[in-house]
C-alpha cells in the first residue's frame, strides 16, 4: 500500500477558460462558461451552487467524461482527455456492482491494473479496515446501509491510488445523523492520505465543515462567483458549526447563493 502514501507535490488541478455547452431539443445549452479554477495538491475543495448551475457538469469535465467546448482542465501539468485511474470518481448513486463481494468491488480496479490475487486481497482488506468494514468483506451490497456503501465506494475509488478523488453528492441520500458520521470519517481519511479531493454538494454546512475553500457557482451559464477560504482550523469536530466564524462564512455564502437562485427562479 505504498502507493497510497500522502504526496503533497501531486493532484494539482487547473481549469482554465472553461466552457461546455450540449444540444438540447430547445436548441444549444450553455451549462458552464468561462469558469477558472486552481486547486492545491492535497486541497480540500468544495462547489456549492444553485440546482442545474453546472456542479456536476463541470466535476464530470475533471474527471474526463466530458470534453469542454473550450478551454482546458489539466491535473499535474496533463491535459485532461478522457477517464484515468488517478482521478477517482463516487457518485452520489451507489455505483457498487451488486453481483460483486464488497471486498471484490473495493478489489475491481487493481484487478483491471493486472496486480496479483493475493496482494489485492490484501490491499482490498487494509482499505476496508479504514472503513471500519473488515467484518463485511464478504457481504453484497444489497446487504449494505447506504452509509457503508459510500465507505465502499470511496475506498474503491482510492484502491488504485489516485492523485484526485471526485466526490459529487455523495452523502445527498443519507439521513442526517450517517450523513454527520460520514463527513467527520471523510476527513478522517483525507488527513491520512491527502488526495486532493473536489466535492459537489447542496449542503452549505456540509462545504464549509469539509473545505478548506468554497466555490459558489452562479445560476446557469455556471461559472465561479465566490472562491471563499475557510480558516477553520482543523481537525474540526462538530461543535465548529455553531461558532461565530463558521456562522459568519454561512451567511455569505447564504447570500450569494440566494442572489443566483432567484435569478434562476425568475428566469
């Protein structure tokens, strides 16, 4: 499991002149324009934004499946151009192949890699014991809460040990006490390994208590409107949304996304 090692100098992300637009029966969509982004190696991002701002849209464009219209989305210097290894994707859909063991799903990707049985067993079971799941590495996902299926997910998506992970929504479906449970052992995680992670979520409290910085996306045409650090010191526990700075971060946050709301409710 050396490959999973913390390595700060990798997972820089870069978006630049970002545009996407698709065909629609109403004609041509302009989902994303001239967005900008820089994410640090190791950066906690999240992108909240009102619905159908493009949040997704432009996570799906990292992660490489789908092509800008223009512009360019680089990791470590790369041209994105398609779907890779070292940037791990978790939907907010279980994405979990229900015919697979949970330790045969955490185990897929080195298997597509070519690494032998018996080390991706093992590397299979040290990822589920980060998740607190070693007693249910033979279960199917049927048999799963949906908290212990976003735990698979994301130890599947770091089993190959990627530069970036791309979480979009992914406790959306949760009740609010898994929800709670999955943020803090989320950042458990990320302190060990320090994958730079973007993350694409609703919740206001839940990008502020997870980010080290907050883009709020604008109505559609998305775009970036509000790149807002986060001086939480850290680790954080559950008593720091309730303090004056986090409040504070909330109600700017609050207003901007109101703003863009209401321009899209207006039409």
């Amino acid at each position: 499991m050396s490959e999973m090692l913390a390595n700060p100098s990798k997972g820089q992300i870069e978006v630049r002149n970002f545009s996407l637009s698709y065909d629609s029966i109403e004609g041509p969509v302009q989902a994303v324009t001239d967005t900008q982004i820089h994410v640090k190696p190791g950066e906690f991002v999240s992108i909240v934004g009102p619905s159908g701002c493009g949040k997704s849209t432009l996570l799906n464009a990292v992660a490489g499946f789908l092509k800008p219209t223009t512009g360019i989305v680089t990791v470590d210097g790369e041209r994105v151009n398609g779907p890779s290894a070292e940037r791990g994707m978790v939907f907010q859909q279980y994405s979990l192949f229900p015919w697979k063991t949970v330790r045969e799903n955490v185990e897929f990707g080195l298997k597509m890699r070519g690494m032998p049985r018996s080390q991706r067993e093992r590397a299979a079971r040290t990822l589920l014991g980060l998740a607190g799941l070693e007693a249910f590495e033979k279960h199917y996902p049927e048999k799963l809460s949906g908290g212990m299926k976003q735990r698979v997910g994301i130890v599947r998506a770091l089993a190959t040990g990627p530069k970036v992970l791309l979480l979009d929504e992914p406790f959306g479906a949760l009740d609010a006490l898994t929800r709670s449970m999955m943020q803090r052992w989320l950042l458990d995680v990320w302190s060990r390994h320090r994958r730079t992670i973007i993350f694409v979520t609703h919740d206001i409290d839940e990008a502020i208590f997870l980010g080290d910085r907050v883009l709020v996306m604008a109505a559609r045409p998305g775009r970036i409107t509000l790149d807002e650090t986060v001086p939480l010191a850290r680790p954080r526990d559950a008593a720091v949304v309730t303090s004056p700075e986090f409040m504070a971060i909330k109600r700017k946050l609050l207003s901007v996304i109101e703003d863009e709301s209401l321009k899209t409710f207006n039409g």
